[in-house]
C-alpha cells in the first residue's frame, strides 16, 4: 500500500550522546554546473531536520512542517500520497532506468530471515508502492555464500537469485573491511572478456560506490557515507563506466578526485536534537523507526533535494525512495550496503 506522508515526521538516527565530530573537513564541490539534470523539483520539500526515525510520541503535528510555518497536516496535503502510475514494462530494463523527473519512486523493502540458512543470509525484496495501494515487485537480492568479501546478487526474479539465471541485472560487492562497495550490472567483468565480442560489448557497468567513513576511535554517532554515481550526458543517458582496470574503477577515481562524468553525493547530516536526546532528519512520515541504517542522500549544491532515502518502518520492513538521476538497481544496492555489517564503521 501507498504510504500516506504525515507531514514533518522526524525521526531519530539513534539514541546516543552528542559527540565532537572527528571528520575531517570535506572537499569544496566541483565548479561544475549542477550535475542533477530536473525539470522540477519533487513537491515534497525536505525542510526539518529529523533523522533515521520519528518524533517519539509519534504527533506529525508537533513537529516544523517541511514548508515551515505550517501544521503537519496542511504539510501532508502538499506531499506525494505514493509514486504515480509509472509503467514498469520490461524489468530488466525498468531496473536500469533513471527515476522520472520531477517524481519520488517510493518503494519498500521486506527482509525475509526464514528458512534454514536465511538468519545469516536473508532475502531482500523490493515493491514499488504505488498511489492506487498496488505493490509491484521490482528486484530480489539475497548474500551469496562462501564469498571472500560480501557480494549480494540482484535479480528480477524474486526465487532464481542465481549468478547465471536469466533474471541477473547485478550485483553488490564489499571490500574487505566492509566499508567500500561497488554496484555493477549484470554484464561481465575485463578480467573474462575473452567472452566478450571484439566491440566490448557486454563488458559490464559500474553503477555505483559508496564509501562508509570508518570509525576507527570507536565514537558512537551516525554513519558517514559518500556515494558516487556516473553522471548524465546531454541526452539525459546515463554515462557509461566501464573501468579495464582498477585505476578506472569508481572507487580509485572518487579517491583520486578525478570526478569528470560522475556525481558525488553524500548522506544528508542529521542534527542533534536535545528534547529526543538523538539525531534527528525529517522523512516526512515514511520512516516511524530509529535505526542506524537510517539515511537521507543528497548533492552538496542542493541539501533540499532528496535523491534517496532509506528507513526503517517495521522489524524487518523498511522504506525506500528514490529520485532522479537514480535507478532502482542503484538505490536498492545502495540500501543493501546499509544492511551489511561494518567492523569498522560501528
């Protein structure tokens, strides 16, 4: 079912005392022009600050309405009720395509621990919520075992999660510290292009990497992440990333700063907030629940436009929306990497 936004819903990170933090300044943004090509900015305007969670006796009305000065309720009236009919088609390719314009594709998340083995390697679904109460299942992606690292499959097929099976359109691969990750498609790796065709055709894409920033003094605080995504040409195509070397991958460029073509993006800060005793973002309804996962992705330039966020609602349900230029392959990854554990950044 559609969520129905509250309107100025904020949400705790976590329960923790305030700490100095130990960041380092981040870089100046590019001098580029603003990377996130729109025709419109969605209609649900982040304003509050509320954070991976709700205000805790659970009252929208008591919280700063996003368009500030207004109740929560004269907010809700201005937010999306739920993602209008999008026709999915073919999703394989619905799965790689860019959210539309001046549209939030808002989508849930199911952890499924059942079974003999799912307690350690859960299955994750995706549904896209629609406004007319319809979930429509979008892509499936379970940890593989007897992996080095950790490396999720993603599938359109919410049972065939194999790497060989027809329904793969990607995959999630860690570091082995857990704190780097990067999302490819489904197609093959430089180091098996003796299948490839002579064109380099089928060589596969880097969709994305994040960075979690590690926590080596052990202070308790939000996670800090950067995510870094190939950028759009002047067709509105995605670019085209496909590293044939490690010097080429998303993670060296981002780490050499050499972002020509990319889009670098970071997970909104929250604030502390001293009546909660937490950090605190606003998600406007759509997360109930405080959780460390909690996150909100924006572009430096442009702190109100929500490119992404994820929350938890329920034990083992949670939310998750994203906007343009992000894809669900992107998004969904990007979400997966939150569940995965981090020795180093907890």
């Amino acid at each position: 079912m559609v969520s129905t936004d509250r309107g100025g819903d904020a949400c705790s990170v976590e329960s923790i005392p305030e700490i100095p933090s130990c960041r380092a300044a981040p870089p100046p943004p590019p001098k580029k022009k603003q990377p996130l090509r729109r025709e419109k900015k969605p209609r649900q305007k982040q304003g509050r600050k509320g954070g991976p969670g709700a205000d805790e006796d659970g009252d929208p009305d008591k919280s700063d309405s996003p368009s500030g000065g207004k109740s929560g309720k004269d907010a809700a009236a201005e937010t999306p009720l739920g993602t209008p009919p999008i026709e999915v088609g073919d999703l394989d390719a619905f799965a790689l395509m860019p959210a539309p314009q001046g549209i939030t594709v808002m989508c849930r998340i199911t952890r499924d621990k059942k079974g003999m083995d799912r307690g350690m390697y859960p299955t994750y679904f995706l549904h896209m919520e629609r406004d007319d109460g319809r979930k429509v299942f979008l892509l499936a992606g379970r940890k593989r075992k007897r992996s080095k690292t950790s490396n999720y499959l993603i599938a359109t097929d919410p049972v065939d999660l194999s790497r060989d099976g027809d329904s793969f359109v990607g995959k999630l691969r860690a570091n082995l510290m857990g704190t780097k990750f990067t999302v490819f498609d489904g197609g093959l790796s430089f180091e098996k292009r003796g299948a490839l065709a002579r064109d380099g055709t089928g060589l596969r894409q880097e969709m994305a990497a994040v960075c979690y920033e590690t926590n080596v003094l052990g202070f308790k605080g939000p996670r800090r992440m950067a995510v870094v995504i190939p950028g759009m040409d002047a067709e509105q195509q995605r670019v085209a990333i496909r590293p044939r070397g490690e010097r080429d991958s998303l993670l060296s460029r981002w780490t050499m700063r050499s972002l020509e073509g990319l889009i670098e993006l970071h997970n909104k800060s929250p604030v502390w907030n001293d009546e909660t005793q937490s950090y605190v973002l606003n998600f406007h309804g759509r997360v109930t629940q405080a959780s460390v996962k909690n996150f909100q992705i924006v572009h430096d330039t442009d702190l109100d436009y929500i490119v992404m966020q994820f929350g938890r609602v329920a034990e083992e349900v949670f939310t998750m929306d994203y906007s343009y230029p992000m894809c669900a392959l992107q998004a969904f990854a990007i979400a997966l990497s939150s569940f995965d554990g981090k020795l180093a950044c907890e």
